[in-house]
C-alpha cells in the first residue's frame, strides 16, 4: 500500500487534504438544540457526536469556536440531542444554515427543562453540559445523559464524503 503524504517540507499539514480524509469516515447527525434565554428555539447540526461511557452515561459533540450558535446554548441548563433519522436531510441543512429562522416548519417539543428536542428523529436525549475541553479549532463538550429514547425502526442519516447517505445491511460478511 503506498500513502501519499500531506505534509509540506516546513512540517504543516494541508487542512483540505486533512478535511478530505475525515470525510472518509461516515458519521451520524445530532441536532443540539434548547429553548434559550427568552424561549426562542436554538440549535444547530453537529456531524461529531460520540457515544462515550456508559456509568455514568456521557456523549461528546465537538463544537467549532466560531459558531455563533453555540454561545447561545453553552449556559443553558439542560440541552436536547435528536440523532436525524434518514429522512431528516433538509431538517440538517435547515440546522445548518447560518440565516433564516432554523425551526421554521419543524416539529418539536421542550422538556420542563428546556432541552429541545425534533420529532421524526431516530434517537434522543435529554443532557447537561458535564465539561468542555478545548481541542484545537474546536471545543470537545461532553454531555451527560438523564433521560433518553430511541424509535429502533428509524434509520440514521449519514453523512460520508461531504453528502448525505442512509445505512442498508450487508447480507454476508466480505
């Protein structure tokens, strides 16, 4: 096997190429999203979320510091994860869009809390925010899980080499 190399003569790594192989790995879609301050729905689409332990239940999300988005969630008390099911393409990029009104045309529901959560998702939980790591351009923000569900018949919405993609079961193992 032969590697080509993306490290330039003076040692920096080229942030394209580096991008281009992160998009080999496929990954979920979590919406972060909570009632703010004045009761405003916010949130946005987050490609990095990660299942991290068990007792006590923690997730992570890893969040770019130049969001404008994530200064509005980061103090709230309790923070809703919906993991996009297949058919919540346009609810991601409606999530990601950075103008307009995000919520406009979904559904969703508010826990007493204020953890927002969007209907038709495959996967949800309840969380507060349990510690935040910086980790370079991003911050690393682990969340601990108090309540959760799951709609097992849902698949997930997968996003792989910079597009969106659905699971289907291989029949024999390669």
């Amino acid at each position: 096997m032969s590697l080509s190399t993306t490290v330039a003569p003076n040692g920096t790594v080229d942030t394209d190429a580096v991008r281009a192989t992160f998009a080999r790995f496929p990954s979920g879609v979590t919406a972060v999203c909570a009632l703010d301050a004045d009761g405003t729905p916010t949130g946005l689409a987050a490609s990095s979320f990660v299942g991290v332990s068990l007792d006590p239940p923690l997730v992570g999300v890893c969040v770019q510091y130049t969001s404008t988005t994530w200064p509005r969630l980061a103090h709230r008390p309790r923070l809703g994860l919906s993991v996009l099911a297949a058919s919540q393409d346009r609810t991601c990029r409606q999530l990601a869009a950075k103008t307009g009104d995000r919520f406009a045309g979904l559904d969703w529901h508010a826990t007493d809390d204020g953890a927002l959560l969007l209907q038709g998702a495959t996967a949800w939980l309840d969380c507060s925010i349990e510690r935040t790591v910086p980790a370079g351009d991003h911050e690393f923000v682990l969340f601990r899980v108090h309540e959760h569900g799951s709609q097992p018949q849902r698949g997930p919405l997968v996003f792989h080499a910079s597009g969106f993609h659905t699971l289907s079961r291989l029949e024999h193992a390669s």
